[in-house]
C-alpha cells in the first residue's frame, strides 16, 4: 500500500481580507505581484507591484503564489525569515510606501509565526527570483 505523500507546507499565505483587496487591484492594474524587502519605505511591509514592474533577480527568492500572485523576498531577508510562515494581511491606514493598495486608505502587512518541526519537514521549495515557476498569466 502506497503512503501518501503530504502537501508541502506554504511559506506564505493570504487571508480573505488580503485577497479582497488584490481583487480591486487586480480589477485596476491587471497582474499583480508582491516583494517583502524589509528595507527602506514601510520597512518590512510587504509591497505589491504591476507583476514585472518590480525586476527580481538572483538576490531575491520566490516563496509562492498568494491568490494568484508571485510573492518574492530579498534572500537576504529570507535568510531571517526562513523559519517563519507569513501572511499577507490588510489594515486600514495608509503607509509610506509605493505599493499599489496605498490609494485605497489601506496597506499590506505580514503576520509570521514559526514553523512547527513538521511543517519544516515538508516546506514548500523556494527558487531563485531569476528561475521560478513561471505561469501563462500575463
């Protein structure tokens, strides 16, 4: 008999709150996708861009898709987070950033709590940002 083969655990998910948001801007902008530099401007807010706007490179790694959007961090940041599974939220207020969503009177942020050793045993691979799985979405 077979065993079954357990889903990897995602590095990032989205609450429905977060998805709601993504859909105007989708609406808006057409394809989205995120960055979580943890640098300058909102800090560590994760920002959402015209998906191609933000260029992503070998220093950059690709965590997933949230509601149909790439997320990437800064592998210098991932080297922190590594242990963390994030969730992209939303909040009223505005942030100080350039991400799309800053015009709604709302802004994107993460919520993080670390992986449980079983989860870690089965984590969803990351990729480089120059060599991720590329999609038919335009």
């Amino acid at each position: 008999m077979a065993t079954a083969v357990p889903e990897p655990t995602p590095r990032v998910l989205v609450t429905t709150a977060a998805e709601a948001t993504i859909d105007v801007l989708r609406e808006e902008h057409g394809p989205l996708m995120f960055h979580q530099s943890g640098g300058c401007c909102d800090g560590s807010s994760p920002m959402c861009f015209t998906k191609g706007e933000f260029r992503v490179s070998s220093n950059d790694v690709w965590l997933g898709r949230i509601h149909g959007c790439d997320f990437f961090m800064s592998a210098a940041q991932f080297a922190y987070w590594k242990h963390t599974q994030l969730t992209v939220d939303v909040t009223k207020g505005r942030g100080a950033s350039f991400s799309l969503e800053i015009p709604l009177g709302v802004r994107f942020l993460i919520r993080s709590r670390l992986f449980t050793e079983a989860e870690e045993a089965h984590l969803a691979p990351v990729y480089d940002g120059e060599e991720y799985p590329q999609t038919s979405e335009a």
